[in-house]
C-alpha cells in the first residue's frame, strides 16, 4: 500500500509555518523559501502545542523530506577543523590516562551562526585518541550534562563492562573510569553516546569522536601519517539548524526513518576548506551521521585508493571511483595529489544513482539522496618532504575459520500501523537538548531484530567465549539498513551468495545490509560480557537502534 501518499503536507499547515517565522534571511547561499520551509516548519513545531505538533507531524512529512527541488549550492570558506590527537598522560602507575569531559558549549558549525551544542573537552565533537596497542589505558568520562548519557568504544575489542554500552550510565556530574589493553589491528575507530533510547539526539547534538589504534603499521608501510597535514580525519555528519542555528531533531515522526539534514559538517564545519601539500593525501572518512549514507567520490571522477575499511587496512590497496558508507562505517583513503599543485578538487556524495534505489519508499530519500553535491573543498599547495607512499601491499589479513555454529538474524522495518507510536512518543518527547532541542523519538517498538524489539531486561544470544562464529543477517524490511557488532571485528564471507566487494574483504564492524539482501558474516568473540553487561548488536542508523532495531549478547 502507498501508505505515504495518505500522509502529504496538508497546503494550510505549509502556509501557517511559513507565517509564522521572521523573515530574516540568515544563510546566503540558501535561497529564502528553502530557508524557511527546513527552519521555520522545524522551529514551529518545537513551540507549538503538543496536539497540534502531533497532528502535522504525521501530515507535514513530506516538508522536510523533499519539500525544495534545487539544492542549497554551498559556499565553501573557512579552513577544515582539524581534531586534535590525544595521546594521553601517565597515571601514577605508569598506566596511560586520558580525560574526557562531556559538556555544553557553542560552536560555529555554520559561519556567521552560533550554535549550542554537546562534546568532548570542548564545544564539539571530540579529540582524536591515540591509543597504543597492546599497553594498558585508563580512560576517565566525566559527565559535564544534566542527564544521563555513555560513551561506547566503536569498534574496540573490550570485554563488555568496559564497552560503554547502554547499561554503563554516567549519571550527570559522575565520571566512568574504563580500563584495558587493546590489542588489534592499527584501525580508525570511533566513540559515541549510546544510551537507551537517546544515542541518536546525543550523538546529534555533537558527541563523537575519533579512536585512533596504533600499532606503527602506517609508519612502516610509508603511508601519509601527518596529522593535519597529510592524514585528515573527515568525519561527515548532516544537521538540520532552525534561523537562530540551534539543532533540530525529528521535527516530524517521520523522521523516526532517519534523521536528515539539509546541511553538511565536516569536523563540525559546514563546506569547510582542506589545504594540503601537492602528495599522496590520507583521508579518514568516518560516516557519523544518524540516518545518512554517502556515496563517496572525488571532482571529475578522480579514482582515490581505499587502503582501510572499519577495523583495520586492507590487504592491499583498491582503486575505486566512489565509495558507498552508511551510518558508523569508515574507510581510509588515499589521493594522489602530486600533479595538483595549485589546484582545487572536491570531496562530493554522488548520491543520485545509488541511494533512492536503497529504499522502496520515495520518501526515504530527500532531495540530497536524489542529487550529488560537494561536501569538502581540497586545495592543493607546495609539497612537504616528508610525503607518503602508496605500497602495492599493506598487510596480510589471516582467515577466521568458525569453530561454533552459526545464527541468523532478520530485520524488519516499520510497518505504517507503528506511526501513531511514534506521533504519540515525538508529542512527549522531552526538550532537554542543547537549546532545548527535542530529543525525538525514543525507546518505542518499532523496528526489530527476530521480531523483537531492544529490551534491556532480555538477552537475545548467549556465545561462549572464545568462539567464532558465522552470522548471516537477512533483512527483509523495504529499505537499507545496517548492522553492527560490539565487541569484534567481522570478516565479511557473502553478499547474497557472492564475495563482497575488495574494499569490504578486510576487517568490518558495521556493514550496509540492502533490503531483500542476506549478508554472511563470521567474527571471534574473545572477551567476556556478562549479563549485567551485555554486548550490543544492532543497526546503527540512530533511529532505529533507537526504537528497537538491537539486541543483547553475552559471551561467556
Ligand atoms: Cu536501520
């Protein structure tokens, strides 16, 4: 059934939206009319009575989804935030130490706007943490917010009492002390909230960050390692800000499919500007956007090499023209830019081709998904001397064999019975975000796993430790989604039957699962999560995990 076509904004409720905002105009390269059908609608529906935001947030769908037809061309200025690496200190017992503090700040994600936003020891965002394989580290989180909130270590190998997860509560004003040796390959992971019901406003509101793994690899094979220089993290997120610049969530039940933005941050910049020296240049791409997939891909189909996918570098480099990454996944690449001196290229999502197709539903996709657009300017200056290489070989990955029997998993989406639920929760939802910002749907029953739905009282799989096992996920819902595994690194061995592609046959932890796709799997679970802290799996597109696409597994 077209259930969306029973949902089309109401022509009365378009024009009170329009009314009811000052017509200020705030941003300069989007027009007027764009501007105020993503800010105005967002921001009347925050201060409007609970009825009425109820009812137009099932009949103003379409607004935010797909109300313009040109896209904002943006104006790129300003330089490239780059991170700072964190390296940590020494404890009193030699064991490195790092701090981290949650707390609210304000931020320029867009020139000329300020915008109040959450992060780690500053505004937003967080540093990059460098972490040493194989030496023990001790990380202290202190919650600077006035509510509850985690922080998971994306991708880490960590027994699950230090894995972050929604049972390891920082209570406001509290600090969490975490430690462990990490001891796996040289990757680029992530950290982020993941509260019960709220990882997708607080990641939203700014709270993520890099977790660097090293083990010296890179220095060895000669690749670009120069932080800021010519190794840029890229981490690409979507917001959608109202007139005054405050964040807006899930300003329509809608939006419980996947919160979208209508602007592109890189490192919390929007159309921000990279310079780099005329070398092989490494980009770090991590996707952290709640809902948003890109479609990767350079100015004039420039081919790059991607040398890194989530957990750990490939086995040798793939030379590829676009790269899909859904929400949580990274990738390392690497352009050569020796022959640009002094020219300019573009770090784009050429989603059109690909990312409506993903989905049944025309409104999964928005106006972006249907276009390609540029995300980040590179210019290309004077070369350093200390440029990297490109080797034909990075490292060799050994094979899991299985030594424990397999599972199987099924998603599914929402069915349009569940959107009253997420009407009636996005009603009540609380307000209690940076400058007030909703914090959307949350903890509703609306996407499963097995046909359950996250239950923190429930575990949904008990492995023993030390196994390896092949897990195949089918997903039988109308649109993408994804899946990720705490705790582990995965190999993935089939697509619907077929080896998956070169740029995914190294170590993963997410992984983009298309509708009607069955993706097999197989990963070793090497430490121990008891009952009181279990291991997550779940689909990492925020709202969903959000509203009960997760579930809980022990190893022991
Ligand atoms: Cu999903």
């Amino acid at each position: 059934m077209l259930w969306f076509l029973r949902l089309h904004p109401h022509p009365e409720v378009k024009a009170m939206t329009h009314h009811t905002f000052p017509q200020k105009p705030v941003a300069s390269f989007i027009s007027r009319r764009q501007f105020l059908t993503y800010g105005a609608g967002a921001s009347a529906l925050l201060t409007l009575p609970a009825a009425m935001a109820m009812d137009m947030s099932g009949m103003n769908m379409t607004s935010t989804k797909g109300r313009t037809s040109s896209i904002p061309k943006p104006v790129f200025s300003g330089t490239l935030p780059i991170p700072p690496v964190y390296t940590g200190g020494w404890g009193h017992d030699k064991v490195r130490e790092y701090h981290l503090r949650i707390g609210g700040g304000h931020s320029t994600l867009h020139p000329g706007l300020e915008t109040a936003t959450w992060g780690y020891n500053g505004a937003v965002l967080g540093p990059a943490l460098r972490i040493p394989r194989g030496q023990p580290v001790r990380l202290y989180v202190h919650n600077g917010l006035d509510q509850s909130t985690t922080t998971h270590w994306h991708g880490a190998h960590v027994p699950g009492t230090m894995d972050g997860g929604p049972q390891s509560l920082i209570l406001p004003g509290k600090t969490w002390t975490y430690g462990y040796t990490i001891d796996q390959p040289e990757a680029t992971l992530w950290y982020h909230p993941h509260p019960a019901g709220r990882t997708g406003p607080h990641v939203y509101a700014g709270l993520a960050g890099l977790y660097l793994v090293e083990d010296g690899t890179d220095r060895r094979l000669g690749l670009p390692h120069h932080w800021g220089v010519d190794d840029i993290p890229v981490i690409v997120q979507d917001r959608l800000l109202d007139a005054r610049g405050r964040l807006v969530y899930m300003p329509q039940a809608m939006d419980v499919m996947g919160m979208k933005g209508n602007r592109f941050l890189i490192n919390g910049r929007e159309s921000p500007i990279l310079k780099v020296p005329a070398q092989w240049l490494r980009l770090r791409l991590l996707n952290a956007s709640n809902a948003r997939i890109y479609n990767f891909a350079l100015t004039g189909d420039q081919t790059f090499y991607v040398i890194a996918s989530d957990a750990g570098y490939l086995e040798s480099p793939v030379r590829v023209q676009r790269l899909l990454l859904a929400p949580a996944e990274r990738a390392e690449i690497l352009l050569d830019l020796r022959a640009m001196e002094g020219k300019r290229l573009w770090l784009r999502s050429d989603s059109a081709a690909v990312i409506p197709g993903l989905s049944l539903h025309p409104m999964d996709s928005d106006q972006f998904d249907r276009s390609n657009f540029n995300l980040l300017e590179i210019q290309v200056d004077t070369a350093t001397s200390t440029g990297g290489q490109l080797p034909d070989h990075l490292v060799d990955i050994p094979r899991l064999q299985a030594n424990a029997g397999s599972r199987r998993f099924t998603l599914r989406g929402m069915a349009m019975d569940k959107m009253p639920l997420a009407q009636q929760a996005l009603a009540k939802a609380l307000h209690n975000g940076p400058a007030q910002m909703s914090m959307g749907v949350g903890r509703e029953p609306l996407f499963s796993i097995n046909n359950q739905y996250m239950n923190m009282q429930v575990i949904n799989q008990r492995l023993r430790l030390g196994s390896t096992e092949i897990w195949e996920v089918y997903n039988d819902a109308e649109m993408a989604h994804t899946f990720h595994v705490h705790g582990t690194s995965f190999q993935i061995l089939s697509r619907n039957g077929k080896a998956p592609p070169a740029y995914e046959a190294g170590w993963k932890d997410t992984l983009l699962i298309r509708r009607a796709e069955t993706v097999r799997f197989i990963a070793h679970y090497g430490h121990p999560a008891p009952d009181d802290f279990p291991y997550m799996y779940h689909c990492h597109m925020l709202e969903h995990e959000d509203n009960g696409m997760m579930g809980q597994f022990t190893v022991s």
